[in-house]
C-alpha cells in the first residue's frame, strides 16, 4: 500500500515538476524577447525631430544639457549633417528639454507617450505568488521523508527551477521600479543646411482661388504698351510648399494716354496679354517658416508665356516671361489663405524694355 501510494505521489509531483519546468522556459524566453526593447520598460517615452540652421552652435547646447541631466547615454549617432542621441533623464527634466528644443531649432516632431504597467505588475505579484505556492509544497514534500532516491532528486530539481523563476521575477519587478522613475528620450537634430527639403516630404493640397494684379510699365511707348495694366486670374495652388498654377488676361487701363500717341498708334498698342504660368514661394528659417497665421512672409518665383494682342487685333505674339517676388501672407488657417506680392514682371522678349515692371498681386485661396 505504502508502495502504491509512494508511486501516485512521485507520478503527481512530476507532473508539477514539468509544468513548472515548461512555465519556467516559457516566462524566460518572453523576458528574453521583450528585453530587446528596451522602450518598454519605461512608462514615459519621448521622441524629437528638429533641424537648424546652427548646427554646431545647437549641437554644443544638446550636448551641455545631456552632461548637466542625462542619467545614461543608451546611443549616439554623429555626423558633419545630425547628431542623433537616446538617453534617460528624470521626467522632471522633460520641461526643461522642451524650452531648449525652442532654441535649438525648429520641430518637425515632438511625440511623447506613457505606458500603464499596472497590469504588466500585478500579473508578474501573480505569477510569483504562484510559484511561491509551489515551491512551499515541494519543500513540504520533502521534509516528510521516506522518499526514494528519484523522488529526492526530482523535488530538489523542482525546487531549484522554482527558485529560479522567482528571482527572475523579483529581478524583473526590481528592473521595473527603478525604471518608472526615468523617461527614454531620442532627439535627432539635423543640420538644415545640408539638407534640400526640411522634412523631405511633398504635401499636396487642393486649393483653387482668384488674383487681381496691377502691372505698373517702367517705359511704355506708343503703339507697343500702356502705363497700366490689370489682371484677373484664377490661382490654384497644389502643394502646402507653395507651389501653384495661374491663368489669366492682363488687359490695359482706360483711359490710360500715353505721351505722343496717336489714334494708329493706340490701335497697334498690346492692349491685352492672355497670360499662364507655374510659381513657388518659399519661406525663410528665422521669420515664422510660414506656420503664423498671419504675417508670413516668404519670397518665390514664376515662370509663365503671355500672348500678346493688338488693339486692332492685326497682331499677336507669344512672349515668355518671368517674375521674382516678395509677399506678405495677411492670413493662413487650415482653409483659406489671403496674400499679396510684389514682383518685377520681366518678359523674355525683344519688347522687353517696353513691357517689364512693377506687379502687384492680391489673392485669395480656399480648401477646396
């Protein structure tokens, strides 16, 4: 009797045995596989992008924030265009960390992220709690005696297993209280000027809308051109940049005599140009980079061909033409966008004397 019940006993404890042995492998190689990623051991994570235009000078002010309050260098990536770091820092730092992003440069991303470990926590308690369970009950085991050799052998390795899993819990629990008190941050910081586009990217909007300009001539003659001119077309912009299509029809302004014009010659004046062309505008570093909603200023260019035609429609030509601008945005929301510019219109054109000079433009665009 004593044997049968010796062998029902050592048939259960092996079959704990090797359940905790499986648990064991199993709790160990998770912890081996999400010790990788040493994010997720940090409830407070901080990720930054930023570029300037001084990138040595904000390059030495990362650097003297990173001696003065990084607990710990985890990487640091640097070459002559960015400087790429991941430390520790205490969360109360992280305010800190965000006035000097102001003076570093510009932000393209700044995304921070906390992670609720508390169920992580109570189901490690759990699994400890268990496992102490089950080590109590191979102890109890074995201080009863009169157990065969195998028997012995198989509860000591149980037990052994079992105290291992709990350090490794304890170990685990420890690693994650020391870590709740830190934050992980990763800056990269970019030097502008060796790069072509700030983000890289293009974005594409759709916004139609309408210009009104004004063409004042720097020398208008008889029979070629008049004073002034003014224009209607429609403008619509397709990229956030800014780049934008515009078709229109410049038409001269009466009455508007020109000094020694006679009835023919005002007949073979250019009295009306049908005009199209492509434009960019961009944006300086150090005046708002566009993102105020008012004031932007920015500079650009526009390259287009105007068809030019006679009073007595006898003749017409096409002429090519280009403008440098400057302009002021008054107002920018997500959905509209009230501007102005001025430009030299320069056409590229044998009446060139006759034709260029100052272009105002006003216009309105709206998300569409």
């Amino acid at each position: 009797m004593k044997t049968f019940i010796r062998t029902i006993l050592f048939a259960f404890l092996s079959l704990a045995l090797c359940a905790t042995s499986t648990w064991g492998q199993s709790y160990r190689s998770n912890q081996s596989g999400t010790s990788s990623d040493t994010g997720q051991l940090y409830d407070t994570q901080k990720r930054m992008v930023l570029y300037t235009a001084r990138f040595p000078e904000s390059k030495n002010m990362l650097t003297q924030f990173l001696q003065n309050f990084a607990i710990r260098i985890n990487k640091k990536e640097e070459t002559t265009e960015y400087l790429e770091v991941e430390f520790t820092v205490s969360p109360e730092h992280l305010p800190k960390l965000d006035s000097l992003s102001n003076l570093l440069g510009w932000m393209e991303s700044n995304v921070m992220t906390t992670v609720d470990k508390t169920e992580r926590v109570s189901r490690y308690h759990y699994n400890l709690e268990d496992e102490q369970i089950k080590l109590d009950s191979l102890q109890a085991a074995l201080h009863r005696g009169n157990l065969t050799p195998e028997l012995t052998i198989s509860l000591e390795k149980g037990m052994a297993q079992s105290e291992a899993v709990i350090r490794n819990l304890k170990r685990e629990l420890k690693t994650i209280s020391q870590r709740d008190s830190l934050a992980l941050v990763s800056i990269k910081l970019h030097d502008e000027i060796s790069v072509p586009t700030t983000s890289g990217k293009v974005t594409f909007v759709n916004m139609p809308g309408v210009e009104y300009g004004l063409l004042f001539v720097e020398n208008p003659k008889p029979g070629i051109s008049s004073k002034l001119y003014q224009s209607y077309s429609i403008k619509y912009m397709f990229t956030r940049g800014k780049s934008y299509f515009t078709v229109g029809v410049m038409k001269e302004v009466n009455p508007n005599p020109v000094e020694g014009a006679t009835d023919k010659s005002d007949s073979t004046r250019y009295g009306e140009m049908f005009a199209f062309g492509f434009g960019q505008d961009f944006y300086p570093k150090h005046f708002g980079r566009g993102k105020r909603k008012f004031f932007n200023l920015y500079t650009g260019y526009q390259l287009g061909l105007a068809i030019l035609t006679q009073n007595d429609e006898e003749d017409s030509r096409a002429m090519p033409t280009a403008n440098l601008s400057m302009g002021l945005e008054l107002i920018k929301t997500k959905h509209i966008l009230l501007d102005n510019k001025v430009s030299y219109f320069l056409p590229l054109h044998d009446l060139n004397r006759n034709l260029r000079g100052i272009l105002y433009n006003a216009s309105f665009n709206f998300v569409f």
